[in-house]
C-alpha cells in the first residue's frame, strides 16, 4: 500500500532501526518504546491486521513467532519477554499493517 508507514520502511522510503530482515519479515525498534527493549516484527506483504489474516498467511505467521525469542535474547531478553499484537481500533491498532510487538527489560 503506497500510504503505509510499514510498507515505506520495508520499502526503504522511512528509515528505521533494523533488527532483522529477510524475504518475508522485517524487524525494527519502535520509534514510541514502551520497555527499554522494544521493537516490532512485521511481515513484508502488506495485511492490515491479525484478522485479516487467513491460511495463506500461516507460513508468515509461525515465521513471526519463532522468530521473537531469537530476537529477543539477541537484544538482551534472555530472562524473558512479553509480545502484543493489537487488532483494530479497538484493540489499539495505529498502524494498519500487521506487527507483533516484542518488548522487555534486559537482564
């Protein structure tokens, strides 16, 4: 989507505080943390939500979740984490494009 803040950093149009990134997923700090570790892990084709989500979005989607703790302990969570994914406006979605949420204190 030409008008999607995820879909300019993945195209490199906005920078961004890249953690990871391979063919499917890109993974950057957020710009507003609410923990000392934070960052997101979004998936590269555009879906506006979780609930938009459906079977052709399964491969993406287990890729995003194994992928965290990896992340996670390399950016310091190695006694753990807490992800969210906020689904619409009523479940505080900002950004209309599908992100996971990883965040913690180090140590």
């Amino acid at each position: 989507m030409s008008d999607c803040l995820f879909c300019k950093i993945v195209a490199g149009q906005i920078p961004a505080n890249k953690v990871y990134e391979d063919d499917d997923v890109l993974a950057f700090h957020d710009i507003r943390p609410i923990a000392p570790v934070h960052f997101m892990i979004i998936p590269k084709q555009h879906v506006d939500s979780l609930a938009q989500c459906g079977p052709e979005h399964e491969a993406v989607l287990g890729k995003i979740l194994t992928l965290a703790p990896k992340l996670a302990k390399e950016q310091g969570l190695e006694s753990g984490f807490k992800t969210g994914i906020n689904t619409g406006r009523g479940g505080g979605q900002e950004v209309f494009h599908l992100h996971v949420h990883v965040f913690g204190h180090k140590g």
